[in-house]
C-alpha cells in the first residue's frame, strides 16, 4: 500500500543515512516527502529523488517551524495512583481497635 503525499510534506530527518540512490540524508535535514509506503518513503532533496525506510523521518508542521512530534513514539507516562505505599489497602474497624490488623493477600 503506498499513499502520495498531500501538497508539502516536509519531513526532518532524524538519522543520517545514505540508501541506494545515493543521496546523503544528514540528521536535521527537511526534506520534501512525495510518496509514503509501508516501510519506505520517496523523497526529494535538492532536486533528486531518493528512497529511505519511513524510521529516518519525523514529520515536520510546516517549513521553517520545529517538527511535530510522531505519536506512533511518544508514550505517555501511567498516572501514579494517589496511594503509594506498598502496603495493600484493608478497611479499618471501629470495632476493637486494640488488635493488630493483618491483611489478607487477593488474588
């Protein structure tokens, strides 16, 4: 399956690379991205068109700008639960509280 790209899609590259064709892709260079398959990207560089895998590219939001973060890498973080003790949580009884709780392990 492969897409052509919509209009301008600039692309930073984030790791250098040198494919097949030739053409030196050097981390921070944009680059104009012209047709996006399943592992590979066409791309056009100083007027030549090369081949790169889809991983040497991060989307950029537009020319001149910082490039957006790709959300297929960021992971966000798990929220911490408010109760962090590693001391399970057993309800307290106001029955006799002189008696040492123990709790009792769930499955």
């Amino acid at each position: 399956m492969s897409t052509v790209a919509s209009e301008i899609d600039l692309f930073e590259v984030i790791a250098n690379y040198t494919g097949e064709s030739g053409i030196p892709l050097t981390k921070g260079d944009v680059v104009k991205v012209i047709k996006k398959e399943i592992v590979w990207f066409t791309f056009e560089k100083d007027g030549k068109t090369g081949k790169a895998p889809k991983g040497k590219f991060r989307k950029c939001s537009q020319a001149g700008q910082a490039p957006i973060q790709n959300n297929s890498t960021f992971q966000p973080k798990m929220p911490l639960s408010s109760n962090s003790t590693s001391q399970p949580n057993t309800p307290l009884s106001s029955n006799n509280t002189s008696q040492p709780k123990i709790p009792v392990p769930s499955n």
